[in-house]
C-alpha cells in the first residue's frame, strides 16, 4: 500500500510539472491543500568553521557565499566550500552585508564607516556615514548604490561618489527594497510610505493602517499589504488606488486570513507568508487567491506553540521559498510543495542560491552548505553574473534632455562649473538625467578640446556602467590623444566594466601598436584600478596587459606606470 501511494504521488507530481500555469486552482473559499514533498534530511554536503557567529542571512552571488560575524570579519566561500577569502573591518560591524553582481560586498562598522570589498577581499573605498547601516544596502540596475541609515538614504556610484541624500521624519518599519523602476520603495514607523527613484525624486503616501510588507508590480504601483490582512495597490497619483477597504471603481482585492509576514512578487503574481505558517498565491490578474499550502513553519507552530517572527522569500522560475532560521520550504507555481528542511541552530536566516544551495550559519559558529536542488535558475550572465532587469538610460543623451550646441564657452564653462560643485557636494540628484545628456553630448562632438575633456573628467566622476560604451567608442574611434587619454582615465574612475568592453579594447589597442605614450599610460593607470576594483576575471586580463606594457619597447612612462600597477596587486 505504502509503495502504491508512492508511485501515485509521483505520478501527480510528473503529472503537474513545476513551472505549469495552466492547472485550475482552487480558490480561498475552498483551499486547495497542496500535494506534499518530502522533508530534505542528511548532512550538509560541506560545512566550514567561521570563527565567529554569523550576523545575518548570508550573501550569495557570483558563484559564492560571503558572510558577516559578530568579530567585524566577513568571509567569502566557493560554492563547494572553498575559503576563498576574509576580510577584517577592524571594529564592531552592522548585522547586513550585500553583495553587486560584479561581487563587491558592502558592509558598514557602527561607527558608520562604509565599505566596500571587492570580490578578492581587498577593500576598494570607504565613506563615513552619520549613522551605521539600518538595513541591507539596495544595488540599483547600474550598480549604484542605496544606502539606509537611521533617518537617512545615501546613494552612492559604485566607485564611492555620492550622488543625493534623502532624510526621514521616522526610522524604516520596512526596509528598503529595490522596485520595478530601478528605485526604491519603503515605509517609516509613522505609515509613510515612499517610492524613491533613482535620482532621490520622492512620491509619498500617508497610509491610515500600518503595512506589514511592500512589494513593486507593474504599472509602477506598489502594493501594501496591512497587519489586518487587507491589501491595497497604490498609483502615482493620489486620487487614484484599490482597497479591499472600501468601494472603488477597481475590483476589490481579498483579505488574508491571517496577518502577512513576507511577500515576493514574480510576474503579476504575489506570494506571501503569514504568520499562521500558511503560504498563499495572489494572483493579481484574476483578484484572487488561488492556493493557499503550509509551509514548514506551520508545523513548527504547532509543534512548540510560538510565533513565527522574521521569515525571506524568494520567488523566480523555479518557484516559490520560504526561508526563516527554523528551515526553508519550496513550492510549485502551481502550489505543489515540493520540498522542506530544518534547520538546528541557525544563528540567522539561510539563504537559497541560484545553484540550488542552501546556506545556513549555526550558532556552533559553522557555516552548513545543504545541496536541495539540482535546478539551476536560468539567467542572462556576463563575465561578473546576473545582467541587471533594465537600465537607466544613462548611456546616451535623452532626447528631452539633449542639449542644443553650439554654447557659448562661456555658457558651457559655467555650466560644467556648476556640475562639478554639485559632485563635490554630493547633491546631484534629480539633475543627474539632464547634466549625463549634456556631458555625453559635450565628450563627443566638436567642442574646444579642454572643454571635452572637462566633459570626461565629470563623467568619470559621476558616470555608472551604462557610460562605458560611450567612452569606449571615443577611445576607439577619436583621434585626438588627449581626448583618447581622458576617456580612459574616466572608465578607470567608473571603476566598473560588468561586460568586458573597456578592458578588451585595451588589450585590442596594445596588440595593434598603439604607441602613444601619453595614451598607454593612461590604460595602465585604469587596467590597475579595474583590477583592484572588480578583481577576478577582469584581473586575469589586466594582468596580461599590464605585463605586455612592461616589455623594454614599450615607452618608459608606460612601463614604470605598469610596474607600479602590477606591484599593486
């Protein structure tokens, strides 16, 4: 009898594969309790002691694991439990660490010193902060980055410069979290709630309950799930919106039976966790629940009677998870509950890698790798990862922003003058569409030379990685040394060359002769701060033209540049 259910259970699981849309849910009315999975039990397939309690969730991205401890340490793992790397703050650190996609880790001290690590350990810049980290830093489309502290949110290029500020009346009830625009939303203790865009503009809405999560959908509304169990869907605009608290001329979404603690969007679909243990699927197409399925914490409850309190989600392609230090559960689109596992001991939430690794650091001051799944998600990966969702726009001038040449140089002069003392402030903000339209102009077309190459300077200040091909072309295909010299010094300022462009069409210029020294110096300069920035594998390529510039036929500015750079790393 045992077997025969096995083989029917099976049967129904190959019957209703993972990522089907098409099966006929059952509504909230009548819940459909979901075929079960298995729970996930062995040991970890490699476990590494950390010399330290982790302090939250860990970090995974590039192929790696990195995790903050309570001595101030982080330290970096491969996938199959290698130590690739730690690295020491040299004081008390803020329980948040956030990884970019090139591999930079963020972290802050609570002395509010920021930092940033590159993907080998070094650390690459630091700013001081009025106040240490609140939350986890959010990495923007272009790998800016959205930094909350204590009344605060900075935004900061990936090589350190600050672009705007915003200050809160409140501390965050809701951490910050990146939305469908490139921006962020959030929610303060007072039940404000705020869409914040990349550039710092700000839209506010006074809520009259208090949320318990935020998600992004599409249409740029946000939708607001309540401690009560209600949900409303707020727009843009003030007078516009749906409540499932009063009539309106949109359909009236469902309460929740019990009070939301996480939710994670994925197409028009919303899944949430509530604190009863069950998980349920929103679709917000139909206004409807269409399953609802107990995850692991459901069990967990009613075994020890306790709340669940902090819990993460994840939902993609492969599906749906629900992760808090007691385990993790998987779930189908379709709501099949397709595995579960606990956790003994954990020190923090794990976290679950796109390769199917669950990562979980014990209060043993161990780090546990357990191998759940053999999927892997499917992503668009340059040589660093995950390509981002979208851009800025920020790579050539908009058409609403292009600025009509010729300026007077006097026009021009006073304009780029008034660009770099807002970087110097660190109060770009809002400006920064229009003034990138107008530098990106300026460095390209035919402007008096010192006036390009002005243009550059402020660019390589201020740019993010959606400039680099513009820069790339000019170092390419202008013929003026100076002009080529300064767009190289800018790429080496951005720091950052997600595809590979830049730095091939260095080793391009070498390996075709280019001679000039004033130029080969400059890539020598930038090849260095490249490497040291991004690491491995633009490093790999660095080290190679930064070895071709060393030789003796070489001009002699260029090598000693390239030994120094080389000596560097």
């Amino acid at each position: 009898m045992y077997l025969f259910f096995k083989k029917c259970v099976l049967l129904l699981f190959i019957a209703f594969p993972v990522f089907s849309q098409n099966q006929t849910p059952a509504s909230l009315e009548a819940p459909l309790q979901v075929r079960e999975q298995g729970q996930i039990t062995g040991d970890p397939f490699w476990r590494q002691a950390l010399g330290g309690a982790v302090m939250s969730l860990p970090s995974v991205q590039v192929q790696s694991a990195v995790v903050a401890l309570d001595g101030g340490n982080i330290r970096a793992y491969s996938t199959i439990g290698t130590p690739l790397w730690s690295y020491s703050a040299r004081g008390r650190i803020s329980p948040y660490v956030t990884r970019s996609r090139e591999g930079t880790s963020y972290i802050s001290r609570t002395n509010g010193i920021f930092i940033a690590v590159n993907r080998a350990g070094r650390e690459i810049w630091r700013r001081q902060l009025s106040a240490p980290l609140s939350a986890k830093v959010v990495i923007g489309w272009d790998s800016r980055l959205f930094i909350p502290t204590e009344g605060k949110m900075y935004c900061f290029t990936a090589s350190g410069t600050q672009l705007w500020t915003r200050t809160f009346e409140a501390p965050y009830s809701i951490a910050p979290m990146l939305d469908r625009n490139g921006g962020v939303i959030l929610s303060l203790s007072n039940n404000e709630v705020y869409r914040v865009d990349p550039f710092g503009n700000a839209h506010v809405w006074m809520l009259s309950n208090t949320p318990a999560a935020l998600l992004s959908i599409e249409q740029q509304q946000v939708v607001v799930l309540y401690i009560d169990g209600t949900i409303e869907v707020l727009g843009l605009h003030e007078d516009w919106y749906m409540s499932a608290l009063g009539e309106t001329h949109l359909s009236v979404l469902p309460r929740l039976p019990a009070r939301p603690l996480a939710a994670a969007a994925y197409e028009n679909n919303i899944a949430i966790t509530m604190n009863n243990g069950a998980v349920a699927l929103l679709s917000m197409d139909e206004r409807r629940i269409i399953w609802t399925a107990d995850s692991h914490i459901r069990e967990i409850i009613n075994n020890r009677s306790v709340p669940a309190t902090e819990v993460e989600m994840l939902f993609d392609e492969r599906g749906i998870y629900v992760l808090n230090k007691d385990g993790a559960t998987a779930f189908s689109h379709n709501g099949i509950r397709l595995w579960f596992k606990f956790l003994q001991n954990a020190a923090a939430i794990p976290a679950f890698g796109n390769d199917g690794v669950l990562y979980s650091g014990g209060i043993d001051w161990i780090l546990y790798a357990y191998r759940i799944e053999d999927r892997i998600l499917p992503e668009r990966i340059s040589i660093y990862g995950p390509v981002p969702e979208n851009i800025y726009g920020l790579g050539r001038p908009r058409p609403i922003y292009r600025p009509i040449f010729p300026y007077s140089e006097n026009e021009t002069r006073v304009k780029l003058q008034q660009i770099g003392s807002a970087i110097n402030a660190g109060m770009i903000g809002g400006n920064e569409p229009e003034w990138k339209s107008f530098l990106l102009t300026l460095s390209a077309g035919e402007e008096p030379l010192l006036l390009r190459i002005a243009a550059l300077d402020l660019l390589g200040r201020i740019g993010s990685q959606e400039t680099i091909p513009h820069l790339v072309n000019i170092f390419r295909n202008d013929n003026e040394p100076l002009i080529r010299v300064s767009a190289v010094n800018a790429i080496g300022r951005i720091g950052v060359d997600p595809q590979g462009i830049a730095i091939q069409s260095f080793l391009h210029s070498i390996t075709q002769g280019t001679r000039d020294e004033q130029v080969l110096t400059a890539i020598a300069s930038a090849t260095g701060t490249l490497c040291r920035f991004s690491g491995p594998p633009l490093s790999e390529i660095g080290v190679r033209i930064l070895t071709l510039l060393t030789a003796t036929d070489q001009p002699p500015a260029a090598r000693r540049q390239a030994n120094r750079e080389l000596a560097s790393l």
